[in-house]
C-alpha cells in the first residue's frame, strides 16, 4: 500500500497556486501528497450550502486516506477567498489578521469533522495571505 506524507486541501484560486506549491516543495511534500482542489478548500466541509457538497468533499478525502494513508490531512484556505465571500460567509478585501481570524472559525470546524471521521490522522490548519505567507491555525 502506498503511504505519503499528506493529503491536501485547496482553494482553486490561480492566485495562490504557485505558493502553495513552493510551500510543499519547501516541506518535501511535493511529489508525496494527493491534492483535492476544490473552491473556498475548507467552505464545504465546515459550511456546505448543501449536504452533497459535503458528502463529495469528504469522499475525496476518503478516498486519499484509502488509497494513500496520508500522515496528515492539510487544509490550506487563503486571503481574499472568492467561495466564501460568494456564499455570503466572510467578506472580500480584509486585511491578512481579520481574515485570518474569520478563516479559523472555519478551519477549525472542518478539522473537528474531519477528525471523528479519521482520528488517527494529523489535520493541518493553514491560512495563505496575499503576500505569499503560510500561517498555520491551532
Ligand atoms: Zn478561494
């Protein structure tokens, strides 16, 4: 059975891929890690509009962890995220500190889910700002 470093997952916003690649290459996981890529990352498993949109998320995930036994799971959501401001839940052009702070609430939400479903598997919580840095939540 394959075993890699990390399950991760995204926002599809171009404006954030080519740091959150250099993050992973950075951490050695590129090469070593599934990447589920789906709109606001952390959106539809902590606030789905519908319980489909969570039920496929978490099937990605699923399916990672079964397939490729990931050590961890990370969450990567990001400044400015079109997916959460469109569904009304945190709002365009705030600074990286307040989104930040906005993110975390959802973030952890998605870790909780997460982790009753996989306990034995590592969920973290990272928030990517404009300015290409990488905060990790707790
Ligand atoms: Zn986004």
């Amino acid at each position: 059975m394959h075993k890699i470093k990390a399950c991760v997952i995204t926002c599809i916003d171009f404006r954030f891929q080519k740091n959150i690649k250099d993050y992973l290459v950075q951490n050695n996981h590129l090469g070593d890690a599934d990447i589920i890529s789906v709109a606001g990352a952390s959106h539809d498993i902590a606030t789905p509009q519908t319980a489909e949109h969570q039920y496929y998320l978490m099937n990605q995930i699923g399916i990672s962890v079964s397939l490729h036994n990931p050590d961890k799971i990370i969450i990567v959501d990001h400044q400015d995220c079109g997916m959460y401001a469109a569904t009304g839940k945190i709002e365009k052009g705030l600074d990286l500190a307040e989104d930040t702070q906005r993110h975390a609430d959802y973030l952890l939400k998605a870790k909780e889910l997460i982790q009753q479903k996989y306990n034995n598997i590592e969920v973290v919580l990272l928030m990517a700002g404009l300015d290409g840095s990488f905060t990790e939540i707790s």
